[in-house]
C-alpha cells in the first residue's frame, strides 16, 4: 500500500514538473522580445529543463520499478 502511495506521489510530481517546465519555457519564449537581460533568461531556461528532465527521471524510476 505504501509501495502504490510513494509511486502516485512520485508519478504525479513528475507530471507536475513538465507541465511547469514545458509552461515555463513557453512563457520564457515569449518574453524575449519584451526583456533584454538574457543572463536572467538563460537561467530560466536551465530553470525549466531541470524542471522537465527532473519530472521525466521520476516517470522513468515508477515505470522501470513496476515492470522490472
């Protein structure tokens, strides 16, 4: 029971972090014309790829966890 709660949990975290990477990302795209700084958005966009490389790593454990 433990085991199914831990993997729900994890699953859902890492769907909660590709949403807000791939929509951080978007939004990071769209305000490039608007704002010149780009040392601010570089980090944004490493920001948001952790997000979404973060999210797919914790896919990938519960899915190679439940058919191994």
């Amino acid at each position: 029971m433990v085991k199914d709660v831990f993997s729900f949990a994890l699953v859902t975290a890492g769907l909660l972090s590709l949403l807000i990477g791939f929509w951080g990302i978007h939004v990071t795209a769209t305000i490039v014309g608007h704002f010149s700084d780009s040392t601010a958005l570089f980090w944004n966009v490493i920001l948001f790829a952790a997000l979404i490389s973060a999210g797919g790593i914790a896919i990938g454990y519960v899915v190679g966890k439940r058919h191994a």
